[in-house]
C-alpha cells in the first residue's frame, strides 16, 4: 500500500485537524443512524488519542463516533479517489454520505477504501465508529480472565485490564487522507537490492496496476553520480525490471545513502502515471553467529520505544519523532524495534534517511494459547504480518520483521500456531531475517523458526530483586544454554530497571537513578564478553503510560532513560559513555 503524495498524475489531502467526536457509552449509536450523521458533537483533534484530551474518556475505550466534512480540493476526472486511514485503534467503519465504507480490526497498520462512486461534488460527510474495547479474541488481547498464569501476573488486576505493559489508547492515531489516482494507475511497487559483487548494486522494481494496462513501465533511478533508465511491458497488471549500479553508494548506518526511484506509466509517448521513492541498496542476512550488512558484521545499540506523550497519546507528533532520534543519536544508538507495533511511515522514512536500523514488529503482543478465539487471533497475525511486509518493505532501515512480542508460549499449540507465520512472512520477502521477542528463553519453541533469538531479560529487576550480583552470572549461563540449544545469534532486546526521575540512592538501590544506569551498564558488558551477541537494546527510550497497577506508580512505566517528556536520567548518560566509545 503506497504512501500517498502529490505530483503531476497523483493528488493528495490531509483531512488532519479539529473533526467531531461523541462517545457512546450504551453503543446506541448505530441504531440511532448516527452513521448518517450526528448531532451534540464536540472538537476533538485528529490524529490524537481520545483519551487524554476529555477528562472522562482517559479510561473510556468506546465505541465513539468521529464526524468531518470535506469538500474535492482537486480535479476528480479520469481519478480514482480513496480515503486511508494510517492507524486507528481498535475496531473501524467508516461511512461517506450515509454510504458503508467497510471495517478494519487492528490498530497501527494501514487501510483505506475507495470512493469513487460515492464522493459528492459539493460537500462530503465521513463518519467512522471507533471501538478500542479489550477482548480475548482481538490482537493485542486484553480482558482475559482466569488463571493468571496464562499472562503476566504482573498485570493482573490492572485498569483498564489490560495483558500488555502500555496504555490502550484508543482513536484516530495518524492522518487520514483523500487521495486521487489515475484510473490505470499504479497501485504497488516493490523494491529489492542486492549486491552481487564489490562496488556493484543491483536493483530489482516490481510495479502493479490498477486494472489491465496496455502500456509499459518506464523506471529512471538517480543519484550519488549514477543515473540509468530501463523499460518493461506488462504481464497482465504487472511488470517486472532491474537496474545495475556500478560503483553503488551503499546504504549503511554511518553513510545512509539513498537513491530516487521514480516508475512511470507509459502510452505511446505520454505519462499516465508516475511514484516517486527514495531506495537505499543494502543486504542483511544471516551467518552463523553474526548479523552482516552489506557482507558485514553489525551490532546494534538502541532501545525499545512507544509511540507515546502527554495529551495526545498514541498520535501522530512529527516534532516527537525528530526529537527521539535527536535523542538516539545523542546517546549513540544505531537501532531500535518498533514495540509492540508498527510505527509511522513518516517514523521510518526518517530512519532511511537518519540510518537507523530497524526491527519492524507486529501488533502481536502478549498472545496466549486458550482455544477460545484461538483461530481468530491467528487469522488477525496472519492479516498483520501481510499489512506490515506490504507497507514497510521497501524501506532499506527495515532490517528484520518480528512477528510478536512476549507471546506466553508455554502452551504446546504456540508451534504450531506460529511455524505458518514465519511460513508466510518468509514467502512475502525471502530477503529479510526473522524473529520474535520472548521472556521464555530456551524453553520458547518458535525459536526455531526464527534467524535471530531475540530475549527480554529483567534478572535483577523482577527477579533478584537489587541483587545485580546474582543477577549477573545467571543471565550469563541463561545466554549460553540459549546459544547452545539453537546455535543462533542473539539479541537482547529488553532489559533495565524503572527509575524514579530525580531519585538518587548511594548504595544504588531500585528505582533510583543510580540502580537503573548500574544495571544497564552491567547488562551490556556482559553482553559484550559473548561473541554470539549481535545487539542491545534496553528498555525502553523514554517513560510511557500504563494502566493503573499496583506495580506502576502514576499509571507510568519508569524504565525509560529519558523521562516521558524527553529529559536524561543518569542512565542516558552511562549509555553515552558506553555507546560513544563502543
């Protein structure tokens, strides 16, 4: 699903700003026709969270009903138009002038609608229900009752009930756009790099249509001194072609270097269409116990994250996102994981240009195993992974698809209920390493599906609780069972210790500054005494909210480095030291 952006062929509008919302406690709504409009509506901004900008909707999780009007802002013949939605969580429908759009269950990942047939030439009426409610069977699930040992015990009892560490935020998470293309246009491209010998880069551009064309694609690739065309008919809707770069500027952390890829339509001597992408040529891949781009070896420094702040929640802040990479580059990370979702495009845009590598994971956290709406969470993982690869595949900062987080595996269903979605994710690209992050350890089955072990360790923290000198030696012995079992690389990709900003203690002791930044800084140089390790990232970048808990204080998850609002703790500056000079 392309991005949409305005040129010659193509025409774009953000409907961002101040729309409609009403909540609808008694789920009345769509029995009182509010899909054709409602009145006793109040501002509220998209894209934002609900749930911090009304005093009674922080806990509320829906449904609420969103209303805008929107005229054509450009010319619609010959166009087809589309409304998409970049994120909105949980459950949507959408209606344009009283005319069902259709649904989408999940946040964080994409989804759009054409409406060409229904759009007006005056004035346009949206309608879209949003329920964020917690269920068994939804993914991320939540309100799940029973033994406490089929999820953390940690988060038993929490409010609202969630069987995940972040606050449920529910809304209009990132723009909504009306966008026109050409009736024949281009509706996919799909970009692959490789490089099949020193200093030479090959790139490999599959385009599809919409509909049949009788054209042929035309593809001109520009920059860092190479500028080279190719042409290919079309098979059906689609054509297929590749471009050789002698002397390519390779894409890499300390020289992220991008090309312009632009594909064109063409009839006779005429443009019908054109999609323009930045393409960064770059390998990944997997050998024995390293991680090599570009042939070779990587280690990753970085952090877990939330698309997290004050008052606007899970919404789309583009001053955020260029402050948290201000802030990685500032402590000396090269990576992060996008927890426990997808983020932004605009979030991985950045990271292409900036050079941060990434690890692009699913909705998919805190999965667990009961039969009882067993079937329908995989069918929503299953619909995820395909959503994912489909956007984000093109992005030379993507650099390995996690498929979940923390799933509680001890159920011997959790194999086979994921050996089909490594199937299908490694059939969707073949070309990117794959993984799952677990708090199982060697005990996690799907491990061996996976190309990178990914564990989240709290040694220390939740377990010897202030007693690092315990802790220590048992993650050391953990890592090497680990690597001894599955003979894979491994990559820690949780750990650290709440703390308390401004909280200081001497003996270090939990929840002062001093307990976090000793424990971080012991993690990682034991981390750097095994060779199997390919990486670290602590949790997390910056404090988040949670549901209520006895465990989180202020409704907070304190472990960041950086306070919620983007201030260092004394940890920040260990990894600083650390990072700048590893």
């Amino acid at each position: 699903m392309l991005y949409p952006q305005t040129n010659s062929h193509r025409q774009a509008c953000d409907l961002s700003g101040l729309w409609d919302i009403r909540f609808d406690p008694a789920d009345s709504g769509l029995r009182a026709d509010w899909q054709a409009g409602f009145e006793a509506g109040r501002p509220v901004a998209v894209p934002a969270s609900w749930n911090d900008q009304f005093e009674e909707g922080r806990d509320f999780l829906g449904p609420a009903w969103y209303q805008t009007c929107f005229s054509i802002p450009f010319e619609r013949k010959g166009k087809r138009l589309f409304l998409r939605f970049g994120s909105v969580n949980y459950l949507a429908e959408a209606w344009l002038n009283g005319h069902s759009l259709g649904g989408h269950e999940g946040g964080h990942l994409p989804f759009e609608y054409e409406v060409t047939p229904v759009v007006n030439l005056g004035e346009n009426q949206l309608v879209v229900r949003v329920d964020g409610r917690l269920a068994g069977d939804r993914v991320p699930p939540g309100g799940v009752l029973g033994d406490p040992a089929d999820f953390f015990s940690s988060h038993a009892g929490n409010f609202p009930p969630t069987q995940f560490d972040f606050f449920p935020f529910c809304g209009i998470h990132r723009p909504v756009w009306l966008y026109a293309v050409p009736e024949r246009g281009i509706r996919d491209v799909t970009v692959r790099t490789e490089i099949p010998e020193a200093n030479t880069g090959r790139v490999h551009i599959r385009v599809e249509c919409h509909g049949r064309p009788s054209r042929r694609l035309r593809v001109h690739l520009w920059g860092h001194g190479h500028d080279a065309t190719a042409e290919a008919g079309f098979t059906q809707d689609t054509a297929e072609t590749w471009l050789e770069v002698p002397q390519a500027a390779l894409w890499s952390p300390d020289h992220p270097n991008l090309y312009n890829l632009e594909t064109e339509l063409i009839r006779g001597e005429e443009t019908t269409d054109s999609y323009r992408l930045k393409v960064g040529i770059r390998t990944i891949r997997v050998e024995g116990d390293r991680l090599l781009l570009n042939g070779e070896p990587v280690y990753l420094t970085g952090f877990g994250r939330h698309e997290d702040f004050p008052v606007t929640g899970r919404g789309y802040l583009p001053a955020v996102m260029v402050k948290d990479y201000a802030l990685m580059r500032w402590v000396g990370a090269n990576s992060f994981r996008t927890t426990h979702y997808p983020y932004s495009e605009p979030m991985l845009d950045l990271a292409d240009r900036l050079g941060f590598l990434v690890i692009d994971e699913t909705p998919a956290v805190g999965l667990y195993f009961r039969e009882e709406g067993l079937e329908k969470r995989q069918s929503l993982c299953h619909q995820y992974v395909r959503e994912m690869i489909d956007r984000d595949k093109n992005h030379p900062s993507v650099i390995a698809w996690s498929l979940a987080n923390e799933p509680h595996s001890v159920s011997p269903k959790a194999a086979a209920f994921f050996e089909p979605l490594f199937a299908q994710a490694r059939e969707l690209d073949p070309g990117r390493p794959l993984t799952l992050a677990s708090f199982l350890g060697a005990e996690e089955e799907s491990f061996e599906f996976c190309d990178v072990l990914c564990l989240n360790r709290y040694l220390g923290w939740y377990t010897n609780c202030g007693r690092l000198e315990e802790a220590l030696p048992l993650l050391s012995a953990e890592l090497d069972g680990l690597h001894e079992k599955f003979r894979k690389p491994v990559l820690l990709t949780e750990f650290g210790a709440d703390a308390l900003p401004g909280h200081h203690a001497q003996p270090p002791e939990m929840f002062s500054e001093e307990y976090q930044a000793e424990m971080i800084g012991g993690y990682i140089e034991l981390l750097r005494r095994k060779p199997y390790v390919v990486g670290e990232h602590v949790w997390n970048l910056c404090d988040f909210k949670t549901a209520q808990g006895v465990t989180r204080a202020g409704s907070l998850n304190y472990k960041g480095v950086f306070t919620r609002d983007r201030r260092p703790k004394l940890a920040a500056h260990r990894l600083r030291e650390l990072w700048k000079k590893g």
